[in-house]
C-alpha cells in the first residue's frame, strides 16, 4: 500500500485513509437510497434494482479514481443529474427508462474521447482564475445547504422557498417527534466543531457516529412508536430479490431496449426527436462535466491538495475514471457518475491517497449486500458533517480581491448560483458569463482566451434550448 498509494509520503497512514473513506462512505451512502427511490417513480425498474445498479456504479468509479489517480474521492449517480433523468427526460420528454439510459451513455462516450484528447484539460484550464477561486467557497455552502435540508433545519415553507423550520413545542403542529433529530443534527455540528478545534482525529466520524447513538437513544425513550417507524424498516430487507430485479430490470437494458426511440418519434415527429435529442445530450454533457470539475478542484483545494500549479493532481486521469464510470452505469441502469462534493467530508478527515477510495469503495460494496447496515445511519447524523465540511470550504473567499469588480462579480455569482439553483454547474455558467462580459463592457475582451467564449457560449446555448 505504502509503494502504490504513497502513504507517508502525502503525509498520512493507513488508518486516516481507513477512517477518511469511512467517513466519506457515511456522508454519501445516502445516494444509494435517494436515487432509488427517485427511479422507482418511474414504474419500470424497481427500488432493489437501482439500488445495486448505484452501488456497483459507485464502487466502479471510486476504485477507478483511487488506482488511476491516487485522489480520496468518491463516485456515485449525481444528485441533480438522476433528477433531470427522471422528471425532465423520463416524465417530461416522454423518454423511457432505456432510451434515457442511451443519452447518458453517449455522455460517458464523448468524456472518455474527451480525456483521451487532453481536451478537458484544456476546458478546465479555460475557467477564470475568479471562477476557480470561488468554487470550493460555492459548494461548502451548497453541500452544507443540502445537510440542512436532509436534516429538516431548512424547510420550504411556500412562500419564501426557504425557512427555519419551527421549534415552537407550545403552539402549532410542531411536536418532539419533528425537532429533536434537528437538534442531535445541531449539536453534532457544534460538537464537531469543538473536536476539531481540540484537534481530535476522526472528529467528523465520531460526530457522526456519536450523534446516530443520540439520535436512537432519544428517540427509543421518548418519541412513541419510533422503533415502528424509524428503526424496524431498517432491520430488514430482500436482499437477493433485489439482485434478480437488477438483472432483470436494469442491466444491460440501454443495449436490449434503449435504442429504440420509435415511440417518441411517432409521437413528435423526427424533426422534434433530432432537437430534444441534441439539446437533451448537449445539457447532459455540460452538467457533467462541469460538475465534476468543480467538485475535482473544490475538494482538492479545500484538502491541500493542489499541486504546485494550483491544479488537480492527476486530472486527465480522475477525469477518465469519472467517463468510465458514467459507461458502467448506463449499462447497470442508472444516471450520470460523478465526483461527490461529499468527498470533502473524507478529505477534512485527512483522506490524502487514493486509499481512502479504496476503503470507501469496501463499504459500498458491503453495504450492496447489506442495505439496512447504510440505511441505520440516520440522515440527521450524516447532515451535521455536510454543514461542518461547508465551513471548511469557506477558506478560499480570503484569496479573492473583492475591489475588483471584474473579480469579486464572478466570484460572487459562482458562489451564490450553486446552492441557490441546487447545481454546482450553474454556478460555473454564471460566473463565467458574467467575466466574459464584464470584460466585454470593459473594453477588454483581448483578455478573454477562445476557449472561455466558446464554453461560455455553450452554457448560454444550454439554458435557452434545455432549461
């Protein structure tokens, strides 16, 4: 491990690694519920068929990214990509479960041509150093939004999009039962944070670990029917049944039904199929890839973890894991693989080597087998690391010149867009867009480089034909 990995010499051992993958495991083996659970409204594939399709996706891609690259990240379906696949493609367009499967397919194929042709590379190095900067500032605030959600802190209350959810126990509907999980997932944060700050190894894990023990012993003594409701559906599963739905319902099902796009072309017309279709691929494409740029350099600079240059060590690399990955999951019957942003949590736990995909990886693997093992970590344990990570990612805002308004606007928009619109991506467009006229308004676009305009332009392409 020491020759291949290089342990010490990126300054860590094998239990850091170890525990960093653990830790990353926990924060996202939420994924392997979501996702299914979100494909199952589709009424063609079951939830045990995505199940395993995700976890075997994930552990393709995160052993790529750990043997390929030597990087502590992890790959799962994208959030955001399986819900544009589900409600947009599926229910919106009137694609079927297979014939979507082809679209991300072709985007796994035209990333794989692109790494080959050092031509992500070039995409990457396009994006403004403003940009660059904000980015791992956007998804600390974008990743810590979504362990709020997950742990019912920030509700949608209608009006505003956004609220706090309510902790008034002496009017309305608001019972024990509805805050004290928001209150273990609180006082995790807070006593991560002391941890932390005490310089306490695996601060993050054990404030997962610790706050899951809380949340069960609480619950068990004082919400009635909470063993019912939150514990026995976690105790038991058909494990193998969701094996024989996998091969049946999901493998190799972009080959034996996908191509056949028939039905939607009879329903439309050719000239409609051409448009959706090319449109449909051209946001599939431009999501993913920036996605996974975004989430490669915010987690590596939030970690250290940039070379000399200020680039992702060994990008073409992890880019090619992240295309081959995408391939094996259209094939196992799931959305577009991407780098997690919940790869951070890993990372601040000292993840410096590809071993700690590798341990993460095992955990996936265990939990294919073993569903209820991830499903007893409640979601309010996980949600306390993606907040702590978010602050973590904060550090780079000190290293942008806010009196420069042709930097601290892009800068600003990166940040704002990402959790703001749910999409790491997004925000990339917007702070793209606006350097490209800021200095276009300016009087300089001499200094905007040819790839910037035409990326910017495929962005701006993007939302009027696809959003």
């Amino acid at each position: 491990m020491e020759k291949f990995f290089r342990v010490k010499e990126n300054g860590s051992t094998v239990r850091t690694e170890f525990t960093a993958g653990l830790t990353t495991f926990m924060a996202m083996a939420y994924i392997l519920m979501v996702n299914a659970g979100m494909f199952a409204e589709l009424g063609t594939v079951s939830y045990g068929a995505v199940y395993i399709a995700t976890a075997i996706s994930a552990i393709v891609g995160t052993v790529l990214i750990g043997l390929l690259a030597n990087l502590p990240l992890a790959q799962a379906s994208g959030m955001g990509l399986n819900a544009f696949f589900v409600y947009t493609v599926c229910f919106g367009f009137g694609l079927s479960y297979a014939n979507a499967l082809v679209l991300v397919l072709l985007d796994g194929v035209v990333f794989l041509i692109l790494t080959v042709t050092g031509l992500r590379k070039v995409i990457f190095d396009a994006i403004p150093q403003a940009v660059k900067t904000a980015i791992s500032a956007g998804i600390g605030l974008f990743i810590a939004f979504i362990g709020m959600q997950n742990a019912g802190i920030v509700v949608d209350d209608g009006a505003t999009l956004v609220n706090l959810h309510s902790f008034n126990l002496l009017g309305g509907t608001t019972t024990w039962a509805d805050i004290f999980p928001i209150l273990i997932t609180l006082l995790a944060v807070f006593m991560i944070g002391a941890m932390s700050y005490k310089k306490i190894k695996g601060a993050v894990l054990w404030g997962i670990l610790g706050s899951a023990v809380v949340y069960y012993a609480v619950g068990l003594i004082t919400v009635p029917e909470f063993y019912a409701t939150a514990v026995a559906p976690n105790l038991t599963s058909d494990f193998f049944g969701a094996f024989k739905d996998f091969g049946s319902q999901a493998f190799l099902k972009v080959f034996t039904e996908g191509f056949d796009f028939s039905a939607y072309i009879a329903a439309n017309g050719m000239t409609s199929f051409i448009i959706m279709f090319l449109t449909t691929m051209l946001a599939f494409c431009m999501v993913d890839m920036f996605d996974t740029l975004g989430t490669l350099f915010g987690a590596c600079s939030a970690g250290d973890l940039l070379d000399e240059n200020g680039d992702v060590p060994h990008m073409n690399k992890a880019m090619l894991a992240d295309a081959i990955a995408t391939c094996t999951g259209a094939v196992c019957g799931t959305s577009t693989v991407t780098t997690f942003v919940e790869s951070s949590a890993g990372v601040a736990e000292g993840g410096r080597t590809g071993l700690a995909s590798m341990s993460t990886a095992l955990f996936f693997f265990v939990a294919m087998f073993l569903a209820p093992v991830a499903q007893l970590i409640p979601t309010y344990a996980c949600a306390a690391a993606l907040i702590y990570v978010g602050v973590l990612m904060m550090s780079n805002v000190r290293k942008i010149n806010w009196d420069d308004p042709s930097v601290a606007v892009p800068a600003f928009l990166t940040i704002a867009f990402m959790p703001l619109t749910y999409n790491i991506s997004y925000g990339i467009a917007f702070g793209l867009i606006s350097y490209v006229l800021i200095k276009l308004f300016s009087g300089k676009a001499k200094e905007v480089n040819a790839a910037t305009w035409v990326i910017t332009l495929l962005f701006a392409v993007m939302f009027f034909v696809s959003r």
